[in-house]
C-alpha cells in the first residue's frame, strides 16, 4: 500500500504496513542512507514477504523485503 506523508509542504508516496490498528512506514525498517525510497508495497505472502517498488538512488525499481 502506499500512503501520500506531508514533506514540508511537498507530497511524497511511501510504501506501508496496516497491521493491529496502526500503519508503519516501510522506509523506517531498512537502513538510513541505502539510497532507496519505498514508495508502494503490492503484495505479501504468507511468510511475510513484502514486494513492491520504489526509488533507488533516483531510479524506479522493485523491491523484495524479506523479515529476519
């Protein structure tokens, strides 16, 4: 899913997580300065398994989050 957050007075899409009543923003769970910017979350599976896409260093691409 994706989600529009306010960016001093610019709109910008991020990708996140609905779950037990509150949303959590995907960018938050993978390392500061990675160079992405996960901008929508499309699907889950049943090992919880995240795929969507976003940003890196600029460029659109695909993502793969996989839990530890």
């Amino acid at each position: 899913m994706s989600s529009i957050p306010s960016n001093n007075g610019y709109l910008a899409y991020h990708a996140f997580v609905y779950e037990g009543g509150s949303m959590t923003d995907l960018n938050s769970l993978i390392p500061a300065g990675s160079g992405w910017v996960l901008r929508s979350a499309t699907g889950v599976n049943d090992a919880g398994e995240i795929v969507g896409y976003g940003t890196y260093q600029g460029q659109l691409s695909g993502f793969l989050l996989t839990p530890r």
